[in-house]
C-alpha cells in the first residue's frame, strides 16, 4: 500500500490559451507541461502518482508520458471537484495515508514546496495548503466608483493541497453537489483541520499564453548545470540505391554498411547526447551483437538518448551536425533534415543545424569508400 497518493487533475480543455492543443499539453521549454508537473513529483517516496485526463485525450497523454512508469491515466469530468472526486475513488484501491491534489497548470511546483506539505500532514494536519500573503492593492468596480479592497489577511491558495486520504475522499462524497473551486473549500464544509504551508511566487498557474513565457524563464533559471557532448560515426560504402542520413531516405549509387540503417549523422548525435549526460556510448544501449536491431531505424536510438535527457529533468538547448563526404550532395536534403531532427529532439528547427563538408578528395571519404558524421549537442541538466 503507498503511503502517498499524487493525483494530477489534467482533464480541461485550456481554452484560455486558444489554438486547439489543450495547454497542459503544450510544450515548456521543451517538454509538455503536463510531464513537468508530474515529474515534480517522482523522487517522493512510496507513492503513486495518478493523472486524470479528458476525454478523448488519451493519445495526448500517451505521447506526453512516453517513457515514465506511470498507473494508466484515468478519465475526469466536467468540472474539476468531479474530476478529483472520480481520481479520489481510483486512489481508493490503493488505500494511501494521505493525498497530495496538484494542478497540471503548476509545473513549476518545488520539491522544497512538495516536502513542506507532506510534513505537515504527518505532524498531524488533516490538511495542508499552500498559502501566499496577496501583494497587490485589490480594487472593485461598484456602482461606477472604484473601491480599494483592503487586502489585510487575504492570503493566495496554491496547490498542491494535502490531505488524510480518507478525509477528503468522505468530505468529496458528502459534498459533490456544492459547487467549490478548490479541495481546501471542500475540507472547510467537513470541518477538517487545515495548516497552512508556506507557498511560492515561482509556484504560478500557466493560464494564459504570456504565462509560458515567464514559466520558461523560471525553469530555465533552475537548469544551471551546462553541458556539451559529442559523438562520431563513419559507415563504408557497399552496393546498394541509398542511404539513410539524418533521419531520410537519399537517393543514391550505393548504400551504407551497417547492422541497423547506418545512419551515420544520428549515430553521431546519439553519441553526443550520451556522452553529454554520461550515460556512456550508443554500442553499449543498442549493441551490433543484438538482432533486435539488425536494420532498425536509427530515430529510435536518438529518441532513447533524448528520453534520457527528459527523465533526468533535462532539456537538449542545441545540435550541430557534419556530414563528411564527396558524395551524396547534403544541400539539397538540409533543410528537412533539420526538420526531422527536431522533430526526434522536440526542438525548434531554429536549434538545430545540419551542415557538410569534403576532405578535398583525401582518405576514405575522399576515395568515396564511406562517410563519416560527427555532432556536438548542449544539454541542460537541474
């Protein structure tokens, strides 16, 4: 039984962003926001985390979470205390001490935050909730004059917002049919014991498009640690109608030799994602021995080593790519490998570079016997 149930309500449209993506799927530097907020949670010990999705999201979410062990998600409803409330009974299986309820629209939320919670539940709390003082003078509009609000004692709710499990799933129960905008409301109509938790200005809700703008540079700020990896391949020529670079398919007189598609140019970059998180070499992940990977894709090597990346709380920043070789022409394929190597990296294109060059007719390269690749990438790491 865990001790900690972590439940993420991700189940509205974000229509307040516009555009048809609901926001918690839009990217934040990088990643979907949504895979943010849940990986916020993941050091917390003997728990499990359980995300509810809207309906007809489930693809969404399937792409968002790719490579995170996670409970399936679970459908929401209409309205967020219904959505929590059908998260609540899937937590019931499980029978967790306490619950800790966060919106997806906070990715920013600390472990420092997460922890502050957790602790004033078990000092004895029935609930804990992030608080914060309002700093702005507050002013309504009544009867055509504006009227200053005092703002002595107003205090900002936050999530995620804690509770004994089996408190909050009775107080959800007994009160569904009162509309509330947040769990701690509910804890006060079953007369529950709430503390308050110290909340944070960096803990803020991504509403509007402008809020991404500044959550990335919140988030930006936490990866402090840079750092540059490179890698290199060649790849012989032998008979063939084409070959694989950068993620296409080039027309060509010969083919490239190799135990998967031999793509030398995402060999090199998956080399130097690797080695950028010293997570070692790509022989060691996807070894030539194995048949698994006998003419398999190399995308899928690079999109390993990105996933590597993501879960260490990551982002790759930048790529640069050289193809070296008399031929095939590079020129004319640039731009979509560029767009394809994005694509893997979840990059803007503007961050990725694919360039070319010869050795003016000297070695292997230059007698045409192969080609060789070498790439150099930036990572930022927490």
């Amino acid at each position: 039984m865990p001790r900690i149930g972590i439940l993420i309500v991700a189940a509205g449209k974000g229509e307040r962003m516009g555009g048809t993506l609901p926001k918690q799927y839009a990217s934040l530097l990088g990643q979907p926001m949504l895979r943010r907020s849940v990986q916020a949670f993941a050091e917390v010990p003997d728990a499990t985390i359980q995300v509810m999705i809207g309906a007809g999201q489930d693809e969404l979410y399937r792409d968002a979470m790719a490579g995170l062990d996670l409970a399936p998600a679970a459908t929401g409803g209409a309205t967020r205390q219904e959505s929590v409330l059908r998260g609540l009974e899937v937590l019931a299986v499980k029978a967790p001490d306490f619950v800790l309820i966060h919106d997806a629209a906070r990715p920013l939320v600390s472990r420092a935050l997460i922890g502050g919670v957790i602790a004033a539940l078990e000092a004895g709390a029935d609930a804990a909730v992030p608080l914060l003082p309002v700093a702005d003078t507050l002013r309504k509009l009544e009867d055509g004059k504006w009227i200053t609000v005092p703002r002595s004692g107003l205090l900002r709710a936050q999530t995620p917002q804690g509770f004994r499990f089996a408190a909050i799933l009775r107080a959800h129960r007994d009160h569904a049919a009162q509309e509330v905008t947040d769990d701690m409301a509910l804890a006060e109509l079953a007369g529950l014991k709430i503390v308050a938790v110290a909340g944070e200005e960096t803990n803020m809700k991504v509403t509007n498009p402008e809020d991404f703008a500044v959550a990335e540079g919140l988030l930006s700020a936490r990866l402090g640690e840079i750092r540059t990896g490179s890698g290199y391949d060649v790849h012989r020529f032998v008979p063939g109608d084409h070959v694989w670079l950068c993620g296409l398919k080039i027309p060509h007189d010969h083919a490239l030799e190799g135990h998967s598609d031999a793509d030398a140019g995402l060999h090199a970059l998956t080399d130097a994602i690797l080695g950028a998180v010293g997570e070692g070499d790509i022989g060691m992940h996807f070894p030539p021995t194995d048949e698994r990977w006998r003419g398999a894709p190399s995308w899928k090597f690079l999109d390993h080593a990105v996933g590597l990346v993501l879960r260490k709380g990551g982002i790759i920043v930048h790529c640069d790519v050289t193809i070296i070789c008399e031929r095939p022409k590079i020129g004319p394929h640039r731009e979509a490998m560029r767009a394809k190597i994005a694509e893997i990296l979840r990059l803007d294109v503007s961050r990725v570079s694919v360039k070319a060059t010869t050795t003016e007719g000297l070695g292997f390269t230059g007698r045409r016997e192969g080609l060789a690749a070498q790439a150099l990438v930036t990572v930022k790491l927490p």
